[in-house]
C-alpha cells in the first residue's frame, strides 16, 4: 500500500508497504485514474500525459537515477 501526504504542492510524507505486486497495482491504478479522468475532459492533455510517462520510464530517463531525498525513508524487511 502508497500512503503519501501533500503539503504546498509537494510530497510532504510518503509510506510504501507491502508486497512489490501490490505496490505496482497501486501505481497502476493512479496512473489509469489520471489518464481517464484527463482523457474525459481534455483529451489533449490526456495524450501528453501518456507520452510524458512513457519518456519519464525510458532508458536515461532521470527518474531511474537514484537520489538522496531530504527526510527520513524507513523499510521494514520482513522474513518469510
């Protein structure tokens, strides 16, 4: 589960638990959220939001950088 808060227009807290399939899902789930609400009402918007996603998850694309974020990240490893 994605747990995040927003304050002044930025991620201002964010909690990710559970099980890596499930994660993806809720990714998932927003990104379709945001898409088709876009495409009812601006479907302009919609497509550029599309080709904006598909550049942000391609090869040297800074999103797959990895960065030191300012705040605290703490993950719980569980043993199975």
């Amino acid at each position: 589960m994605i747990n995040y808060k927003i304050k002044n227009g930025s991620i201002a807290e964010m909690d990710v638990r559970g099980k890596m399939d499930e994660n993806l899902v809720d990714v998932a789930m927003l990104i379709n959220g945001i898409y088709s609400m876009l495409a009812k009402a601006r479907p302009d918007a919609a497509e550029v939001f599309k080709r904006a996603l598909v550049a942000g998850i391609a090869p040297g694309s800074p999103i797959r950088e990895k960065r030191d974020y300012e705040g605290l990240a703490i993950v719980k490893a569980v043993k199975k």
